[in-house]
C-alpha cells in the first residue's frame, strides 16, 4: 500500500494533469489594435474584441489550426514561418506535459528509482513552462492579426492554471524524493512552491515568476535535508 505522502504526490501530479488540459482554450495573452479593438489569444484560438470597453462585447474568432482562409486573422505573418511553427508547438508541449503528470503520479505510488522520478517530475514541470516561453515569444510575429498590436503574455486565467500547474509538479516531485521531511516542513515547503509564483508574478511579472520557483526550490530543498535522503524505491 502506498504511504500517505505517495498518495498526496499522485494527487499533486494528477490535479496538475487536469489544470494543463484546461488551460490551453483559455486566453494566455492579449494587446491592443491601433484601431481600438482588442485581442486575445490561446494556444489554439485568436480573438477579436471588437468593442472592448463594452460588457458583452461582440468577438470574431479563428482558430490556430487549420487556418487557411484568405480573410482569417489567424493566418501567417509575411516571414513568420519560423514563429508559426513554434506557436503551434505549444499545445503539444502542454498535453505532453500533461501525459508526463500522469506517468508521475503512476510513479509515485509504484516502486520506481529515484532517478526516474526526479527525470519524469521535472519534465512535467518544464514541459509547461517551456510551452508559455514559445507562446510569449512567437504569437505577435507569427500571426498576421497581432501585427499592430502591443501584444504580451498576461496574467490571464489560462496562464495562472498553468503556473499552478508547474508549482504542483514541483510539490508532487518533492514529496516523492525527500522522505525525511516533516509534517510541518513539509507544508511550509509546498506552500511556498504554491503561493510564492504568484506574489513574484505581481510584483516582478514573468521574470519574478521565474526568480520564485527557483526561491521555492531552494527553501525546499533547504527544508528537506540533505540529498542522502533520496530513495531508491518507493517508501
């Protein structure tokens, strides 16, 4: 029978599985047209806003997939080649992260070397964050309908899932290889994984959401003891 902190792994990578799948329809990014209207932009959809400082304002969308028709704003910018098929790497990335949270959980309640857990956890953590790097970077020179736009990632619905996400993968890998940690330490430790991502997000943006999953690496790892904790089978 798996111990109660393999459970609450497989529970951690389990949720995180279930937040990457969600995340990908929700907007991740945004800027505004010279002409006023606004866009909003997922991994798999471009929306046009086109009164946005209405309630319910009417929107035009199209979809990153399959767009080919010669009026479709989601169509490939003039020598946007190269950025088009990154954007259209993400959503892979994000369902094999996905597919990575799931193999993790398995491991974490089934004997396995700490090797591959520590490997499959930290995929499935960077799996996701890679996917929102190629977002910020490709969408606006990849898409003719962000041409004239000042459009950046956002701390949008979709993009909070998936910093989520990574903090629960974190947490998930931590439980599994530091057997040591106490009952306290340990929750200290995984709310700082948790909550620290979204004050760095407030207050540095993207690069404070960066600097703070690596300051709660570190105050986990200082938590945990020393790495001589580390299994070789599942506790």
């Amino acid at each position: 029978m798996p111990r109660p902190r393999s459970t609450l792994a497989a529970l951690l990578f389990l949720f995180a599985a279930l937040l990457l799948v969600a995340s990908p329809p929700m907007g991740w990014g945004g800027g505004e047209a010279v002409d006023g209207t606004r866009y909003k932009l997922s991994p798999l959809q471009l929306s046009h806003v086109l009164k946005p400082h209405q309630t319910v304002s009417p929107t035009e969308n199209c979809r990153i997939y399959g767009a080919d028709t010669p009026d479709n704003r989601c169509r490939m910018a003039a020598g946007g080649e190269a950025a088009f098929a990154r954007l259209r790497l993400v959503y892979p990335l994000i369902l094999i992260g996905a597919s990575a949270c799931l193999f993790a959980a398995l491991l974490a309640l089934f004997q396995s070397p700490w090797p591959l857990r520590l490997g499959t956890g930290l995929c499935a953590a960077l799996l996701p964050a890679a996917a929102m790097m190629l977002f910020a970077f490709s969408a606006r020179p990849a898409l003719e309908g962000l041409a004239h736009t000042d459009f950046g990632l956002a701390a949008a619905l979709g993009t909070m899932l998936l910093i989520l996400a990574i903090a629960l993968t974190l947490g998930g890998t931590g439980l599994m290889l530091f057997p040591g940690l106490t009952r306290g330490r340990r929750l200290a430790a995984l709310g700082a994984l948790l909550v620290l991502p979204f004050v760095g997000l407030r207050f540095g943006g993207w690069p404070g959401v960066a600097a703070a999953f690596g300051l709660g690496l570190l105050i986990f790892i200082t938590l945990s003891g020393p790495f001589r904790s580390l299994p070789q089978t599942n506790s």
